[in-house]
C-alpha cells in the first residue's frame, strides 16, 4: 500500500476526520497512512455481536436482475440481483452514480444499455408510473423535493399513490381513507399521530416513515431506498431499520443505497460498492470488517 | 388543504373554520353590513336576485379557474373563449338551430381548451405563456368570425330558448343561478371526493412527487385545462344568452381579471395546491357584492377597479403573513 500522502492527498499538510457530525482529530498527513484514515473515520466497529441475532430470515426467488445496466457517465456494466426477502445495501461515495442507478430502475431515466429484469422477464419502463404498476417503489433521497407533499395532509400522503383502493362508485370514501391512514399511522409510529397536520411540518424521521407508509400502502414488493436515514435522529434511524428488516421478512426485496456505513453494517445482508459508477466489490455480510467496505469505496477497482 | 367538509364532518359540526377563509369572510361581511346602512336598496330582494344573476356567469368561470390556480398554474384563455362561444353560437343559431349553436359554440370552446391542455400537459409549456398565446388566438378568432360586428336578431322561438338560460326563471329562481349552484356542487365533489380531484392537488402541491407515486401528471394537466375552459363555455353561453346575441368583446373586459381575481381573494394559493372552489364562491361574492354596493352608492366604475385591485393584493398578502407565522 502506497503512502496516504503520495496517492490520495499530494496537496495536503493536515487531515481533519469528521465522525457523525463531531470532529475526532486533526493529524500532520506525515503521521497517517490509508488505513489509520479508514479506522479514523469508521471509529472502531463493534457491532458484529449484535447484527448477529437478525438473520434468521429466508431468502427466496429473484425479483429484480439487472445485467450490465449502463447510462452515459453515471454508471457503467451494473449487473446485480435482488431476491425476495433479501436487503441489499448499494454503498459508495456521493457522486458515484448510485441516486441515477435507482431513478433508472425506477423508470424516470432511461438506461443507455443493458437489461431490466423483473420475476426474470425483460421491463423497459418509460415512467415511474411503469414501474410502480410493475411492483417498484423509490423512497427518493431528497423527500421533500421528491417523496412527499409538504402542503398535502399526512393521510393524503399516504393514500397517494394507493387512491385506487378507497374508490367506491367514482367517488373517496374518506371513512376507509382515513381509517387506513390512522392504522398506517400507528403500525409505523409516526409522530404526531394525526392524520390531517400538513406532512411539510413533520420532523425528517417522521416524513420518511410517512413516504414508506405511502408505498407500503400499495401492492409493490421491491423497495428502492435512497439514503433512507439521512438527516433522521437516532431513534427514529432504529425505527425505520426495524421497518426495513420487516418488510424482508414479509417477502419484500429492498435494495438500499447508503454512505452511512454503520447502516451498511447494520442492515445489508448483501453489501455492493460502487466506485465511479461501476460495482468493484462484493460482501457477505456476515463477520465482515468494514476496513474492507470503506478501501473499496475509495480506491476499489472494477474487476 | 382541503376545504374542511372534504376532510371530514365532525370538523365542521365542531365549527373548526379554515384559516385562509377568515379574511375573504370578515371582508364579505363588513361590506354587506356596510352597504346595508348606506343604502336602502342593498338589501331588497330584487337587488340581491339582480346581483345573485350577474355573479353565475363568474362563479362558473371562477369554478374552472379554481382547477387552473390549486395545479398552481393559471388559464388566462377564459375571457376570449367567453367571446368565441358568444360569436359562434349566435352564428350557428342564426343558420341552424339552438341546439346545433350550442353544440357548435361550446364545442369550439372545448377545442381551445384542449389545445391550452395538450401545450401545458404534453408538451410542458408554461400555462402562462399558453394561456396567453390562446387568449389572443380565440379573442382574434371571435372577431374574424364575426366581422368585428355583433350577432343579433336570431330566430323566434330560439332566441326565447336562449334568453331563458342567461335570464329565465324557474319558479323563483333564475335558471344562469340554478347552473351555477349545479355546477359548483359537481366542481365541489370532483376535487373532494374523487382520485382526480386529489391529483389535482397532488400536482399543485408538488409536481415531481406526483410523477414519482405514479400519478399520471399530463393527463391531469389536460383535464384540468378542459375543465377551465369548459366552465369558460358555459359562461360564454349564458352571457350571449342574457344579451340574446353573439358579442365578439363579450369576454374582453373585466371577466378574465375577476375570475383569476375571485379564486384569489378566496384564498386559494397561487403557488398550487391549497384551495377550493368554496373559498372560490367566496371571492365571487366579494367582488360582486362590492360592484353592486358601489353602483348603489354611485360611486364610479374606475374607482371601483382601484378598489378591487387593491383587495386582491390585500388577500395574497394577508395569507402570506398566515403562512409566515403558522
């Protein structure tokens, strides 16, 4: 391994580490080599004790294929499969094309080659409208811009994208409506419980439970999430985990993209690392160091 | 968002008022109350039938404005499709029948409208710069098909026929109010209580959103465009009817400006998204009732346009600062 100095930071005098928004130390680059930066920045794991206790669900069928999916300069030869139960975590840096990987599976960009595959059959989709009909979501990463509307009340959120089902003779029975909103409400714990308090005015943990419940609330059983926990507190990162490894369990596919690697550790059974948009390596995520996870994201070469 | 009988009626029965509502609602009584003391006249039930007549035609074209503005766009075509249905129906009415003029004349309307939806849904033009473009189309059209000159002295009985509906009766009640009324419960139950109503909102509220849970967005432009417009052709219809004539200028004047103006003073935002056809009803009858006292008190119609301007910026403001402090 090369000097931290020479390879990746020939401009650099110091190095400040940033942990979970806390800085953890401010190093010459001369004291530093690649992997006390890596160790810096993921702290020192501890976590393979409790991850153990989750795995005892069963993976089935595939759902979703892709076969060297490509589009422009934002991701090259994507090949990966997703199976009913299963979490996949899509992890890499910001800008390594992971947002226009899902948006594509999703519908709203169009791949420039390779193949879509769905219960093993070829899909092109020209809509997200597609895609949901053919049982996918995308929990899009910028929620207010794209997941949710801030001025529309929670239960109007949730039922969006599932009106279909409280239609009788033409018209909404807000009865069903509402009744459907208050147990989605309370089967996610979202807070405050009431249906009708505009959605722009939840906490960010609360908005993302809100766009799940959107999509649990429809037939799909392929979730595409985009950074799911970004800007969530604590707790609530640990509720909607907890709602992740359930939907699995029910026989859901979730494909997850995620920069935080204490969620990739904690939640991938599978774990991609996507570098310059392109997959450079693989794990199993079963006493795996995530050392490994971070050196692949940052300098791992496609094979 | 929803207007409260649309989220439920509990809310109602516990009397829990729209906010946005309170401004348009402490205007409308203050003018009432005002014209009352002022001038004998203003509540005589002919007076108030009189102003009742002359407000259909801008609840119904404010009922299909109200689609325009709560998808936050606006359709700025209502007042020349009012001048084209009043040429092309007097036209038709004139050679053929009533029945064939109407069809004729509305049905231009709804083309122009349908060309206002596939610009703004399919081709994703603004809806402010098709608008326009279509207000001087349809406003040219109506003046070459009618030779810039008015259509009138049509046929007996359908000139009877046609006045019945911009000034007949049933009963006691004019027949213009009578489709207004209808027309507004049906606006009312499309956007509470229907899947497109609800994406109507969606739409206004946040577009990409709306793409992303799979709401069909083009479709739902091009409806709401036909919406407006066709709600543009009923008015048109019943204002040649009351004037038993094709007017090329029918729809030139102040109506376009009160219908957009209407939709606002009630509340409904201009950014998308919140709003109702109530509230719309509520503009109506501000500014009706406001032409109406002032006429009573002489006082004269330029002022008046100073005075309505100066609402509608008044009500935009006012909700803003709601919105600041909620």
């Amino acid at each position: 391994m090369g000097s931290f100095t020479s390879v990746t930071a020939p401009l650099v005098d110091r190095v400040t580490v940033l942990r979970d928004g806390h800085s953890v130390g401010t190093y010459p680059v001369a004291q530093l080599d690649r992997q006390n930066v890596v160790s810096l920045i993921t702290g020192h794991e501890r976590r393979s004790a409790e991850r153990s206790v989750q795995r005892a669900r069963s993976i089935g069928a595939p759902l979703l294929e892709l076969r060297d999916l490509s589009r422009g300069r934002e991701f090259t030869n994507i090949s990966l499969v997703l199976r009913r139960g299963e979490i996949v975590v899509l992890t890499g840096l910001i800008g390594a094309g992971r947002t226009e990987l899902l948006e594509t599976v999703f519908g709203a960009r169009r791949p420039s080659s390779g193949k879509i595959l769905l219960r093993s059959r070829a899909v092109q989709f020209t809509s997200p409208r597609d895609a949901i009909a053919s049982g996918i979501a995308l929990m899009p990463e910028d929620r207010r811009g794209q997941g949710l509307t801030a001025v529309m009340p929670v239960f109007a959120n949730i039922t969006l994208a599932s009106l279909g089902k409280f239609v009788r003779r033409l018209l909404l029975q807000p009865r069903q409506e509402l009744q459907h909103a208050r147990r989605m409400i309370t089967d996610l714990t979202i807070k405050p419980p009431s249906p009708f308090r505009a959605a722009g005015l939840l906490s960010g943990g609360n908005q993302q439970k809100l766009v799940l419940a959107k999509w649990l609330s429809t037939a799909v059983d392929i979730f595409l999430l985009d950074e799911p926990t970004q800007g969530v507190d604590v707790a609530t990162k640990a509720e909607i985990y907890r709602l992740i490894r359930s939907m699995a369990a029910s026989g859901k596919a979730v494909l997850v993209v995620s920069s935080d690697l204490e969620e990739v550790m904690e939640i991938g059974d599978r774990i991609l690392a996507i570098r310059q948009g392109r997959i450079v390596a693989e794990f199993r995520n079963e006493a795996l160091d995530p050392a490994l996870v971070i050196d692949a994201i940052t300098h791992g070469q496609a094979a | 968002m929803y207007e409260k009988s649309v989220i439920h009626r509990w809310q109602v029965v516990l009397g829990r008022i729209e906010p946005a509502t309170i401004g348009p609602m402490a205007a409308l009584l203050a003018m009432l109350s005002a014209f009352s003391i002022l001038s004998p006249y203003f509540l005589t039930s002919s007076n108030l039938t009189n102003v009742l007549v002359q407000s259909a035609p801008l609840l119904v074209l404010a009922a299909g404005q109200t689609f325009a503005l709560l998808m936050g766009g606006l359709d700025l075509s209502q007042g020349s499709i009012v001048s084209l249905v009043s040429v092309v129906t007097a036209g038709v009415t004139m050679h053929h029948s009533l029945v064939l003029g109407a069809a004729a004349g509305i049905g231009v309307g709804l083309g122009i409208s349908l060309i206002n939806g596939l610009l703004i849904g399919r081709a994703g033009i603004q809806p402010f710069i098709v608008t326009l473009g279509t207000l001087y189309i349809a406003a040219g059209l109506a003046m070459v098909y009618s030779g810039g000159s008015s259509i009138f002295g049509l046929p007996k009985p359908d000139v009877d026929y046609f006045f019945w509906f911009g000034g007949g009766f049933i009963g006691p009640f004019p027949v213009p109010v009578l489709i207004a009324t209808l027309l507004i419960i049906a606006v009312y139950v499309v956007l509470g209580r229907t899947r497109f109503g609800r994406h109507v909102y969606a739409v206004g509220g946040n577009e990409t959103a709306a793409v992303m849970s799979g709401i069909d967005v083009g479709r739902v432009k091009i409806l709401i465009y036909l919406i407006s417009g066709g709600c543009a052709s009923i008015a048109g219809f019943l204002m040649s009817g009351r004037v038993i004539s094709g007017q090329p200028l029918l729809g030139a004047g102040d109506i376009l400006l009160q219908s957009i103006g209407a939709v606002i003073i009630g509340g409904t935002s201009i950014f998308g998204g919140q709003g109702g056809v109530l509230r719309t009803v509520l503009g109506v009858f501000v500014i009706t009732f406001m032409v109406n006292g002032l006429n009573l008190l002489a006082i004269d119609t330029f002022a008046q346009q100073v005075i309505v301007g100066a609402i509608i910026i008044l009500s935009v403001w006012v909700n803003s600062l709601r919105r600041r402090h909620a």
